[in-house]
C-alpha cells in the first residue's frame, strides 16, 4: 500500500470515493453521508489536498458535445530511446491539446497515447506535426474508438 493511502482512515476512504462520484459536493452534504461535521470534512479535505491525495478537482467533458466526438488510441515507438529523446516527446505531448493522456509505457511502443479530435482530417494534420515531421518517431499504430464502453479517472481504494 502507497505510503499516503495507509495514513487514510475509513473516514478519508468514504470521502475520497464520494469525491470521485462528484466532486461538486458541499461539506454539508458529504458530512451527511460520512456522519461527520461539515468543519471536520473541511479539515479532511484540505488534508487530502495539501498531501496530494487530492491532485485536482476538474470537470470531466462530453468530447462529442465539445466537437471532438472521435477518440483515438495511439502507440508510439521511438526511433532510439535516449533521455533527451524521451523528454523532448513527453514536453510535446503535455503541450498537445488534442492529447487527453499520455503514457511512457513498456512492450512494443514506448508511449501509448489517447486522443479526442473533431474528425479524421484533424488527426491526420495532428500525426503530420507530431510524427511524421520528427525523426525520432519510428512508427505508431492508430485504433480509432467504436464505442466509449467505460471512461473514468476513479482509483479504487480497495485495501
């Protein structure tokens, strides 16, 4: 167990999973679901912030209601695979804002990238830019999305 999830209590557990669910949620209301005073779910949460268990409180986006109703799955190998390299790729794809989660990862490719664009041609112009124009990437292998079966950030905080 990571050493900030063994400090978290049942308390911590209950609220970190509501949070999860919406994180919208006033004190008053998830002190009613944990029996606690809102102060203290207050206090929690400003713990769980400052220590980092909380990262960010973000809205989660329809990317088709947002225009961008094709998601894409891309597997990216890298020519030579040298720290500077590396990080030259991970700095572009922070800076991409078509890229929603990137992942230097083990196996086959070196990265494994998901995307949400408007269409085809706006991916094909994203690959031009990012791969085909850099001598670093060797290839990449593109899976466009039928359907979005489940999509979550939630961590499950089962012991």
């Amino acid at each position: 167990m990571p050493e900030r999830l063994a400090a978290l209590d049942p308390f911590d557990v209950r609220l970190l999973e509501l949070l999860q669910e919406n994180c919208r949620r006033t004190a008053e209301q998830l002190s009613e679901h944990l029996g606690l005073s809102p102060a203290a779910v207050q206090k929690r949460l400003k713990r769980l912030r400052e220590t980092g268990v909380v990262e960010r409180e973000i809205a989660i986006l329809d990317p088709g209601a947002a225009g961008r109703g094709m998601t894409i799955i891309v597997e990216v190998s890298m020519e030579r695979e040298n720290l500077g390299v590396l990080e030259s790729f991970k700095r572009r794809m922070q800076e991409a804002p078509l890229v929603q989660q990137c992942y230097y990862t083990t196996g086959e490719a070196d990265f494994t990238l998901i995307l949400v664009v408007r269409d085809i041609a706006e991916y094909q112009t994203f690959t031009q830019e990012n791969f085909f124009g850099t001598p670093e990437v060797s290839k990449f292998k593109t899976s466009i999305v039928m359907d979005r079966v489940k999509v979550g950030l939630g961590v499950s905080l089962d012991a």
